[in-house]
C-alpha cells in the first residue's frame, strides 16, 4: 500500500508530463474537427422535429451554445495532454449543473447535479469546463476580461484549495463531506443573502406536490392527467404507455430491495414527453406520474435517454455496458447524497434509460443575472463542490501534490478559461451565421 507522501509524489511527478503552466495555453489543433459538423453528429438518432428547438436553445446567447456543446468541449480537451490523474467525471461540469436538491434526510445540499456525460477521466477537464463556464457568463454579463479572468481563478483556487484541505482527511470524512445549502448562507454577500434565502425557500416548494397542480388537471371523469404544452409537454401516445408499463419492472430491479417496496405502493397514472435542458434536447424524455395512498400523493419520476457520454472517443473504455448504468453509477458515486429513486433501465429499440425524481427540491442559480461579485461567489462555491466530489472517486492526496501551494494552476486555467472563452464566441457566431444562411434549422429557444 502507498503511503500518503508517495501518493503526494505522484501527483508532483505529473507535472513533468504536464506542466502546471501549460494548462494555460489554448492553441486549437490542426485537424480541429468543425463545431457545427460535431454538434450534427450528435443530431443522429434524435427526435427529428426536436432538433430544431435545440438549436434555437443553444442560439440565444454565447453561455447558451457552450451548454450546448459539451461536444465540441470534449473534442478539444481530447486532443491535449492531460495529467492522468483519474477521477469520476461529471463531464459537463458548467455552472448551472451545480444547483441544490434535497437528500433522502430531506436537507437541502449544493452539489453537482447532472451527470449525462459522466466518465473517469483527468480531473483537470471537469475545471476547464467549469472555468470556461465562470469566464463566458462573466462576459455576457457584461463584465471585463479582467473581472472574467477573476472569477475563473476564484474558481480554480477554491477547488485547489479545497482539494488541498480533503487531502489532509481520513476516508470516512472526505465520504461523509458535504456542502448543506444552510451553510452556505453565512458565506453569501450581505446583498445577496435575502435572494439566496428565497430561493432556497423556492427549491423546498419544489416537489411532486406542487407539481401536481403546475402540470396535471382532472379530466371529465375525475382522473389527474398531465396537461400539454407542446412541444416542451406532450401527452404519449397510447402505445408509449403501454411500453413504459413493460419496462417499469426492468427499472425497479435496479433499485435496491427497500426501494423497490415503496415504489410498488405506487400506481401508474399517465405519461408525457418532456423537453428538458439544452444540450439533452431530441434525446428521448418521459414523465410519468404515479399515485400513491391517493389522489394527494403524487410521485412524478422523468426518463431520460443516456446515450454515450461525449468524453468517451477520448477515455479509456467504461466499466459499464449500458449508458443509464454509467450515469447512475457515476452519480451515486459523486454526489454527496442522490435520489432514493435513481435507477437505469432498457427501453424499446435497445435505448438505454436512467430513472430519478422529477422534482426533489431542486433549484438552480440565475447565472444570467447575476453581479460579478455575486457570479464570483457561486464560482467558488461551484469549485469547492467539484474538489468535493473529485475527491470522493480519485486521490485526491496525489491531486493535491499536483496542484500544490501556489497559484500556478489557478492562474494557468484563469487564463485558459479567457481563451476558450473567444474560441467559443467563434463558434457561437458560427452558428448563428449557418441559422441565418439557412443551413441549419432553428426554432425559437422556447
């Protein structure tokens, strides 16, 4: 067995390979392969008239196309070196995949919260992503390149540092670490705490409760049903019910025994398809809403599709043969605490699914509002949280000795983050040019 300063060892080794300073620099490669042709590759095997909305999601702003092209992301961290220190990926580490949502204690935690693209890979591209993110938010919101650059290193530096602090912990602690939403409060700007206050109020309304009354109404005969707003909610049709009823037991074997009791106290009452995110739009989405003791205990579960995750022609091969596995698998192991009903399943045509609440108190930041003290703050917030989950599934002893106790790296994907924040703006025109040529179909970003 190493010991912890063998393992510190490892990590200091790696930056001969890769040095902390070269993280700095983004130069595109030579066979870079067209943004636009990565994102119309992904177009094949999704919903065809759905396509278009995603476009349209994605053409509304520089921060909106780089939610939407994880893609494009992957296939530029991919052709660079990295520093082979391992962990679970989320894969898609933007700042609004961070958010709150409730334990099964029912405490509200800030965590990671979407894990569509999750894979082991270098830790290093999970904090590019989020640093990008930091950089083009500050941007659009109208700050300097200057105060963009400090987000993105207020960022860095809270993962390193916090990465630096779980080093120095034993297993169980670094396993019981999590960040409770309360906690937070203290540390948000005096301005800013009522919002943050409401907003934390907001996310504890959030629930199958209330969204029972949002989405459903009762029909002529007294039943609930959901209720449509295409094409973001249609109502299945006939025959996708019937086959969400044959695989609702494929589902239910993936959840552990205790589960499995509570969920079949609940019956099956209707399902709709669902629009969800912006990056994830065509790829197959259902919601189906359950009824427990009666009409006032509802359960709404969403399925999504899990395709590949975009990391995987760049990562070694996964553990996992089926993609709503990996996601799960992935998630369970990041997060500090996940939804008791996080389960994976196959559906028609050999499409892979993965199963969680609709609505557990989850809420997210307003990034687009936000003032660059207060978009400063979350950013810190938001890299805390990674170093977190990082640790949990990496070494995080052999990370931290990479890092170490400068601000080298922080700087180094500071300026990074400045960089690909331009290279994104390109490719962002990009689009909007092929929309506007009529090269690509776009429907409003609804």
């Amino acid at each position: 067995m190493t010991t912890p300063s063998e393992r510190a060892e490892r990590g200091r080794a790696a930056r001969k390979r890769v040095p902390r300073s070269s993280h700095g620099r983004w130069i595109p490669a030579s066979q870079r392969p067209d943004p636009l042709a990565v994102l119309e590759g992904q177009s094949v095997g999704r919903l065809p008239d759905l396509v278009p909305l995603r476009y349209g999601r994605m053409a509304v702003s520089p921060f909106a196309f780089l939610r939407g092209a994880a893609a494009v992301m992957a296939a530029d961290l991919g052709a660079q070196r990295h520093t082979g220190l391992t962990v679970q990926l989320c894969g898609d580490a933007h700042l609004l995949n961070f958010g709150v949502y409730a334990s099964p204690e029912r405490a509200l935690l800030f965590d990671v919260n979407d894990f569509d693209e999750t894979l082991p890979g270098p830790f290093e591209w999970d904090v590019k992503r989020l640093a990008a993110s930091v950089t083009v938010a500050a941007l659009q919101n109208g700050s300097t390149k200057a105060k963009a650059h400090r987000a993105a290193l207020v960022a860095t530096e809270a993962y390193r540092t916090n990465m630096i602090r779980l080093a120095g912990l034993g297993e169980l602690a670094v396993w019981y670490e999590r960040i409770a939403a309360d906690d937070v409060l203290p540390l948000v700007r005096r301005d800013d705490r009522a919002r943050y206050a409401n907003r934390l109020a907001r996310a504890r309304r959030r629930t199958s409760l209330q969204a029972l009354s949002k989405l459903t109404a009762t029909d002529g005969s007294g039943v609930r049903r959901i209720v449509e707003d295409p094409p973001l909610l249609e109502r299945a049709a006939d025959i996708d019910r019937v086959t969400i009823g044959k695989v609702f037991s494929d589902y239910r074997s993936s959840l552990s025994e205790e589960r499995r009791l509570l969920l079949d106290r609940y019956h099956f009452v209707d399902a709709a398809r669902k629009v969800v995110g912006v990056g994830s739009v065509g790829t197959r989405c259902f919601v189906l809403l359950l009824e427990g003791r009666d009409a006032g205990d509802p359960l709404f579960l969403q399925i999504k599709e899990a395709g590949p995750s975009v990391l995987e022609p760049y990562l070694a091969p996964t553990a996992h043969d089926h993609e709503g596995r990996r996601v799960v698998c992935g998630q369970r192991l990041t997060q500090a605490a996940s939804d008791i009903f996080l389960g994976w399943m196959t559906g028609p045509g050999q499409r892979h699914f993965y199963w969680r609440q609709l609505r557990d108190m989850k809420g997210s930041a307003e990034v687009e509002t936000m003032s660059p003290a207060t978009l400063r703050s979350y950013a810190r917030l938001c890299g805390q949280a990674l170093a977190r989950a990082h640790a949990r599934s990496g070494d995080r002893i052999a990370i931290a000795g990479y890092l170490g106790g400068s601000d080298v790296f922080d700087r180094s994907i500071a300026d990074f983050s400045l960089a690909y924040a331009s290279q994104n703006a390109d490719d962002y025109a990009a689009l909007g040019a092929a929309i506007a040529a009529g090269m690509v179909a776009a429907a409003p970003g609804a």
